[in-house]
C-alpha cells in the first residue's frame, strides 16, 4: 500500500482519479481517500504501523504522505482536513465523477 498510496497522492489530481474511478468502477459511495478521511487517518496509520511491525517488511513501512498528513494534526473528516477539505469536500461536488467541477 505504501509504494501505491505515495505514488497516488503526489498531486490532488491523483488522489480525485483514483476516487472517481473507485466509486465509477464499484458503485460505491466513497473512494478510498474518502473513506481513509472518514475512518480518521490517525486510525489507519495505526493498522498501518502494526502491520509494519508483524512484516518487517520495509515495503511495509506507513506511507511518509500519512505520516506526514497526520503529524500536521490533519486527520480527516474530524479535523476539517486530511486527503480532502471540509466540510464540502471535493468528491461532493456536481459534477465530481464526470469531471465537470473543476
């Protein structure tokens, strides 16, 4: 996840391609930067952190974007700020998944 969470979110750009493909291609509400926001991001470093130590793996390691969005004290949906603003983030916007928002 780490290697495809960094590559993702290096524009906003990224972080709105992969959501709007996400809920066009599964029908889904939220894609999964929304959906990171609203479990709280602090909460997804930490099931990131802990798999790290079981693995070892040092593809494994937290995300340094996650790491970074949550040491900032941007933790999502609670904080009015994560991988989107709030409140009104971006994915609620007329227009979102066709790409007519901007």
């Amino acid at each position: 996840m780490a290697v495809d969470l960094e590559r993702t979110v290096e524009s906003i750009s990224g972080v709105c391609t992969v959501g709007s493909d996400f809920r066009l291609s599964y029908g889904v509400k939220y894609g999964p930067f929304a959906l990171m926001d609203k479990v709280g991001l602090h909460t997804i470093l930490k099931v990131e952190e802990r798999y790290y130590d079981l693995t070892g793996d040092p593809s494994d390691r937290p995300p340094s974007v996650l790491v970074d969005l949550v040491k900032a004290g941007k933790l999502g949906e609670a904080t009015n700020a994560g991988f989107y603003t709030y409140p009104n983030p971006r994915y609620q916007k007329d227009g979102w998944l066709e790409g007519l928002d901007s």
